[in-house]
C-alpha cells in the first residue's frame, strides 16, 4: 500500500508590515460591508488572504478594533477629495451645495459603509473618543467652517448655531438615504454579496445625487440666508440671463457706413 505524500500547505508571501495590513484592511472591509459585524469572522477575513487568523491579531488586537481601523481607512481617502475640491469652488451657497452632493455621492457609491458607520459603530459606547470619531468630526467640522464664513460675509444669519445646522443636514441626509442603504444591503444578500462594497442600490430607492443636493441645499441656503439676500439673487441671476441673450444674439447684417 503506497502512502499518499503529506499535503503541503501554500504560504503566502512575506509583506513588509505596510503592505500587509493595506491587504489586511481591504480584505476587512469587503467582508464586514457583505455580512455586517456580528456575523463576520476573522478567520474568514484571513482565509481570503491565504493566511492565518493570528497574523491579523499580530497587527489588530480585536475584532472591533480591526473595524474601526479599516473605517479610518476609508475616512483618509475621502479626506484628500473634499479638501482638493473645496479650494477650487468660490461662492458661499457652491461650497455649502458641494459638501451635500459629495456626501450624497459618498453614501451611493459606498453605502454598506454608511450602514456599518451608521448602524454598527457610531451608535456603540466605546465610539465617543476614538480616533474615527475625531476623524468624523473634522469631517463635519468642513461644513461648520464653510457656514461660518458665509456668516462672517453677511450671506448667512449669523444667529443660527453652527452644530444646529450641521445635525440637520447629515442628520437629514442619513434619513432621506436610508432606505436605499438598506435596500442595497438587501440586495447584496440575495445576491451573494457580490459587489457589496460599491454597489448602488435600483428601484425606488435609487439615489440621484444632483437634484437630492440641489434640493437640500436650496432648503438650507435659502433657510439661513440674511434677509434681501435671496432679492439680490434674483436680480443678480436675471442680469445674468439678459447678458447670455445679448452675448447669443448676432445680427444677420450689418448696416455699412456711408
């Protein structure tokens, strides 16, 4: 009876630490956004890396601890985005209307994300203090500071507390989404998760990002906006629409001098 040779097990490559817990993070999030955090396991997370569940455990401590790391990993790459693309908008109401539709933008495109965020993380005793709530916070912090300046031009009431405001527009946003987060987190579970992270949800639920964010910001602006300021607007914009009419009209002939 000839004896079948031992089975020998593939390791994966040494990474310099970096690099491996980039892999690491990006493993994470594909699972916990598929099965949420109760019901992923870490040994699933290292099964999908080809390595063993205590290498994760040699650079996260816990579970928990592995979610809120990967969440500041998304949170640093939405960073740099809006920054960038606030220095190139001017005018009070387009910085406030971009900060709306970039959220908007971030809860379509990612929004198992927003569901562990919103759910699973942000609701839960041991969020206050930790370094992604710092991270939120200087998040928000970006629509109080472009508020404020609007305030400080005279654009804006300047009686209106800046928290108040920033509550109602995350807070309204959140509410006006969830359906479709919800929805697309159904989705992904009938169909096997697959393209769980970034997938849109369809149907009613279906998010269309530039009238949401015109709407909400038109309910904001026009909200706080100082009194005769919304007049000026409108006689700014019909000064505007009469330029554009005599900078398109062109005469079929010109009179020649005698």
């Amino acid at each position: 009876m000839t004896r079948k040779p031992p089975k020998v097990r593939v390791h994966a490559p040494r990474l310099a630490r970096e690099q491996r817990v980039d892999e690491i993070l990006v493993a994470a999030r594909d699972v916990f956004c598929e099965k949420g955090y109760e019901g992923t396991a870490v040994a699933e997370i290292a099964e999908r890396l080809g390595i063993v569940e205590g290498t994760i455990y040699k650079y996260f401590a816990t579970k928990r601890e592995l979610l809120l790391k990967m969440l500041e990993y998304w949170y640093e790459q939405i960073f740099g985005d809006y920054t960038r693309d606030l220095e190139g908008v001017r005018g009070h109401r387009e910085r406030l209307r971009l900060l709306v539709w970039r959220h908007l933008r971030t809860v379509r495109d990612w929004p198992l994300l927003c569901r562990l965020m919103f759910r699973e993380v942000r609701t839960e005793s041991d969020y206050r203090g930790t370094a992604l709530h710092a991270m939120n916070r200087r998040y928000t912090q970006l629509l109080m500071d472009v508020i404020a300046e609007g305030q400080a031009a005279q654009v804006f009431r300047a009686d209106l507390p800046l928290p108040l405001l920033r509550d109602l527009v995350y807070g309204g946003i959140e509410h006006c989404t969830w359906n479709y987060i919800v929805e697309t987190a159904a989705a992904g579970n009938r169909s096997g998760a697959e393209n769980a992270v970034g997938g849109r949800g369809k149907g009613r639920s279906a998010l269309d990002v530039d009238v949401l964010a015109d709407q909400i910001t038109a309910i904001v602006c026009d909200g706080i906006e100082r009194p005769g300021r919304a007049a000026q607007r409108s006689d700014a914009e019909q000064l505007r629409r009469i330029a554009a009419r005599l900078d398109a009209w062109q005469p079929t002939h010109t009179r020649e001098a005698p």
